[in-house]
C-alpha cells in the first residue's frame, strides 16, 4: 500500500491525501492517459469518478462493445459515427 502525503485544501477542511489518478481507456494501458488529482478516502466503500471524465476515456463505448451490443444502438447512446466505433473496436481487438 502506498503512502501519500496529507494536503490542505481550504482552512475550513482538515488536511487529506490527494493524488494524481490516470485513466486508460480498458485494457489498453498504451493509450493516452486521462490525468486528475483526487482525494483519497481511505473511509470510503466505493470508488467515483465523475462522469466526464468517463466520457473521456470513452468506458461507455467499450463496456458495450465488450458486450457485442449493436453497432446501431452504440451509435445512436454515444452520438459517435459508425466508422469512430469501428475504429475503437478494432483498436481495442473487439
């Protein structure tokens, strides 16, 4: 487990880890990374990400095609072209 130094953030806050997160698109750790800084809540049961930052990575996009939904409907929920589909599913080997 790592250690991370404790920041403050505002003097209306105690101090808390903060650390810079990367985003990969899935499976593909070559990709070009999605960077942000985050707090760590050591208290916490889940792990969020705000949804833009999951647009940019496109996990929509990939969730579906790893689950063979059809081109049409991935179109028509991303707002992508069937030829950027194409191409991610090729680039992703789905």
């Amino acid at each position: 487990m790592g250690q991370y130094p404790y920041q403050s953030i505002s003097s209306e806050t105690p101090e808390i880890p903060i650390l810079t997160v990367n985003l990969f698109l899935p499976g593909d750790i070559h990709s070009p990374k999605i960077s942000c800084v985050s707090i760590l809540d050591t208290g916490s049961d889940c792990t969020l990400l705000p949804i833009t930052l999951l647009m940019q990575a496109r996990a929509s996009t990939i969730a579906m095609l790893q689950e063979n939904l059809d081109l049409n409907l991935i179109v028509k929920t991303t707002g992508l072209s069937l030829k950027a589909i194409e191409k991610l599913k090729k680039e992703h080997n789905l």
